[in-house]
C-alpha cells in the first residue's frame, strides 16, 4: 500500500475527510519548503501537493501565479524539487504529488522524471494540462515508475467522458469545484454536491475537491459530499503574508489545523 492509499485508510479509520494541501514548492524558496511541509503535516495535512512553479500557469489565479513567479526567481526547478523531497523524506511521512504542468515535465524526460521521482519519495504525480486523450503519452512512464497519474475532472466533464477518465483512476480524482482558474471564491456552486456525487458513482478511488475553499466552514460543507477536500490559493496566500518565515509558517500552520478541525467527525455531526 502506497503512502496516499494508506492515508485514505486512515481518514476512514478516524471517520473524518482527508485534508489535501497545495503549495508551491520554492516560495519563497526551497529551504522554506522544507519547513513548511513537516509543519503542514504536524497540523492535520494528510496530503501534500508540490507545484513546480511554471512561467505560464493557465489554470492558475493570481495568487498561484504570483508565487510561481516568486519561485522562479528565486531559482527553483525540478532537480531542486526533487533533492528537495529527499530531504523531506528524512523528516516526514506525508504523502507527497507532484503537481505539474506537461511542459516542464516534457522538457526533463517522461522517463527520467517518473523514476526520479519515486526514488525521491513522490507519492503521485498530477499534470493539470494533459487531457484524456494524451493520457497514453505519460501513463507507461508512470506505471513502469509505479507512481499513481492523478486524474482531474470538472464541472464540465460530461457523464461520458467522466466514466473514462475515472474507470482506470489511480491515487485519487481531483473533482475541480469550479469553473475558471485557482482561487479562493467567497462561495460554491449550488450543483456542487449532485456534481461530486456522480464524480464518486465513477470513481474506484476516493475523490476529492478543490479550487475556491477559503475557509474552514467551506471545507465542511464540501467534505459532506467528498472523501476530501483540496486548499490551494488561501493557504499560499497565507504563507505569503507579513512577518518573517516562522510567522509565516506558523500561519500557513494555524490555518491547516483549522481545517483540519472541521474535517472530523464531531465537526461534521
């Protein structure tokens, strides 16, 4: 059993939905990565995500893309990811997907990155801009890695194609909440749960969602109708905040337990 199988048996051991965590790895830099992650984890993270910063993220808000930016010019890239990882493998168990758009993947060998990257500690991988149908081009290179290929689908993946996409699913399926890029929204659609319900019909492993959940009482809502729930631009925006980097951690910390606390059962009663 692999580290993100294991962690859903956990979840549903404890009766509670899975928290996953959205970072962008090397903002402000890699060193506070390596901070930032075993303290995500000691706060109730249950999975972590690494997004390897890119200098056109599409499906990315403001807010991730700003700290992609950050994250480049501070020099990051996949080998300093991935020696990353390592080192956090030495501090913490936590599942670890790398999140990932094709290009930079491409560029570093679809081979090499899959064998890289089990050998680091990477749990999974998600690439966010490789459709259905370009599945095959990264797939083998996965399997032959055994590292799970996330599947995503959205709010307007029709039934069809949404059986395809979950009927072999590995790890988990990201169920996107919304329509658009990252970012926190202030509300969630109101077909949010028939939404997830069909995504969970499909799907032989756990879903979860993300893209919009701000806050603790958003994350319960939707956790009713998931296995887990994702939070992204919040939890950057908060690691970006004022103070220095251990006031900032300490935030990004402090807004995961919260979290966290509304995912459990006495929170969902």
């Amino acid at each position: 059993m692999n580290r993100i199988d294991a962690a859903f048996k956990a979840c549903r051991r404890d009766r509670r939905k899975a928290l996953v965590a959205f970072l962008t790895a090397g903002d402000p830099d890699l060193d506070a990565t390596a901070e930032i992650v075993p303290a995500l984890a000691a706060a109730g993270a249950d999975i972590i995500e690494l997004g390897v910063p890119f200098s056109d993220p599409m499906a990315d808000g403001p807010t991730i893309q700003e700290s992609s930016q950050r994250a480049l010019a501070a020099g990051t890239t996949l080998d300093g990811i991935l020696e990353c990882v390592r080192r956090l493998r030495r501090q913490t168990q936590v599942p670890l997907v790398l999140f990932s758009y094709y290009n930079v993947i491409f560029r570093h060998g679809l081979d090499r990155l899959a064998a890289e990257a089990a050998a680091a500690g990477v749990d999974g991988l998600l690439l966010v801009d490789v459709p259905l149908e370009e599945l095959d081009e990264v797939r083998p290179s996965c399997r032959q890695a055994g590292l799970p290929l996330i599947r995503l689908v959205a709010p307007t993946t029709p039934p069809e194609r949404l059986e395809r996409i979950c009927r072999d699913a590995e790890g988990f399926v990201y169920c996107i909440t919304v329509t658009g890029v990252t970012g926190a929204r202030a509300a969630l659609p109101a077909d949010l749960a028939a939404e997830l319900a069909r995504a969970r019909a499909a799907s032989p492993v756990p879903v979860v969602a993300g893209f919009g959940i701000a806050s603790p009482e958003m994350a319960r809502t939707v956790a009713a109708h998931a296995d887990g729930v994702v939070v992204g631009s919040a939890l950057v925006k908060c690691l970006a905040g004022p103070g220095g980097r251990a006031e900032r951690i300490a935030a990004g910390a402090a807004f995961i337990a919260s979290l966290a606390e509304a995912l459990r059962p006495t929170s969902n009663a």
